[in-house]
C-alpha cells in the first residue's frame, strides 16, 4: 500500500457505510488484514449499522411516518461522523425505543442483541452443520476413533486457518480436517466446562470480509457464525438456546484479535 495514499479513519467511516468504489475498498481490507484491533471496531460499527438498518425496515410498516424520517435522518448524520461505536450503540438503542421495540429485553449496557439471520446464509454454514453431523455420527463409532489432539500453529501453517484460544476447562474430544467446496477445513468437537457439546468449524471461503455473529436455526440445530477477514467460522449446537449459543459465539470471537 502506497504510503501517500493512507488509509484514514474517513475512509473506515466510509467502507462501513458502503461508500467507497471497490479500488479503495479492497484497499481498506488490505489494510484491515493486517491490524486485527482496527478490524475488530470496524465489525462492531458494521454490526451496529446492521441493527440500525434493521430496526428502519421494521419501523417502515409498524410506526408513523415522522418516527421514521427522524430514524432515517439519524442514520445519515451518523454515517458523517467518525467512527464511533459507542455512539452509534446507544443511538441504536434510543432509535428501538422510539420505534417500541423492548430494548430492556435485547440489549446489555450498550451491547447489541443477537443478529438472526434473515437471509440466506453463507454456503459454509451448511458445510459446518455437516461437519457437526459427521463428528456425531464418528463418536458412536468404534472403528472411527477421535482425536482430541490437535495443535493451532499446525494447522494455521498447513491451511492458512487461524483457530482461536478455547475458554479456560473446555475440552476438545475430537478434531479433523474435512475437506470443502472451499478447499479444507477444521472442526473440532468441544466440550464447554458447564457440559454438552459444541462443534466449532472454521474454513476460508474465498472471499474479504469482517461480519458480526449471526444465528442460523435449522431443525433442531443452531449455527452461529461469523468471518474475521479472509477465515469464515460457525459454532454448531443441538441443544444449546439461541441466546447462549450467540454469547458464547461472541466470546469465542472475542479470542481471535
């Protein structure tokens, strides 16, 4: 990257809003790859502005129309500012007041609740619900013994995947490398200290990008996931609530800058 050409906090600004041509946002996230704490604020503004434009799109059918050009005219005066993710937080929760949302029931002192997936998820979701499946069925199988052993670096330096620091008594039972659409993938099988059994699946799907947990219900599975620049994550439960899965999600996050 050019040093006439810096990457400045406008620029941040701007690539969270969706206003720079795809030249300088490549180089955003060029920029972003390299320095893991300005990527971690620039997922949770980008989160935020999520939150906020979600909460516009429910006010747009259920609130009266001055509500919503005051919400809208909000969104633009923050998206001309710095980035400020405390800032943008708490406007979001004075924005789900006015428009009568419970905001005492979705958010913690100026954090944001979990984001439910309404659109199609990422294909490698699907890959990591799979993989969750496939780990369950090797645990009741003599002949496919597991393997709790596993060691980051290796597997950092064999698929350019970069696992994260597991909480302090939580176990690994097993761990494999599976491959993908995507090319390989890890999967580990954990046991948190408070019981049951989580999958945790990481793959690089091909593509930039900083994106902020979201839940994914599908039958009796939940998926959380996430992607932290060019490596994709999903944790996969069959029994955990949606609220726990989230906040354990953001905590395993949490780890990785």
């Amino acid at each position: 990257m050019s040093t006439a050409d810096p990457i400045l906090d406008t620029d941040l600004d701007a690539y969270v809003d969706d206003q720079l041509p795809v030249a300088r946002r490549i180089a955003v996230e060029a920029y972003l790859s390299e320095r893991p704490d300005i990527a971690a604020r620039v997922m949770a503004d980008l989160r935020v502005r999520d939150e906020l434009r979600l909460a516009l799109a429910t006010a747009r059918s259920e609130h009266r129309p001055e509500t919503r050009e005051a919400a809208r005219r909000l969104e633009r005066a923050l998206s001309l500012r710095p980035a400020m993710s405390v800032l943008r937080r708490a406007a979001t929760v004075a924005l789900f007041i006015g428009v009568g949302w419970a905001a005492h029931s979705s958010f913690g002192p100026l954090g944001a609740s979990r984001v439910v997936a309404s659109e199609q998820p990422p294909a490698f979701v699907e890959e990591a619900v799979r993989a969750h499946a496939t780990a369950k069925l090797r645990e009741d199988m003599a002949s496919q013994p597991e393997s709790a052993h596993f060691d980051a670096t290796e597997i950092r330096a064999a698929t350019g995947i970069v696992l994260p620091e597991l909480p302090k008594g939580w176990q690994v039972t097993d761990s494999q490398v599976f491959p993908s659409a995507f090319g390989p993938s890890v999967e580990l099988a954990i046991t948190p200290e408070e019981g049951g059994r989580l999958s945790l699946f990481a793959v690089r799907p091909g593509s930039f990008a900083v994106e902020p947990v979201a839940l994914l219900h599908s039958g009796s599975t939940e998926a959380a996931y996430w992607q932290i620049g060019e490596v994709a994550y999903a944790l996969v439960s069959d029994t955990t609530r949606p609220d726990r899965l989230d906040e354990t999600a953001q905590r395993i996050a949490r780890a990785l800058y």
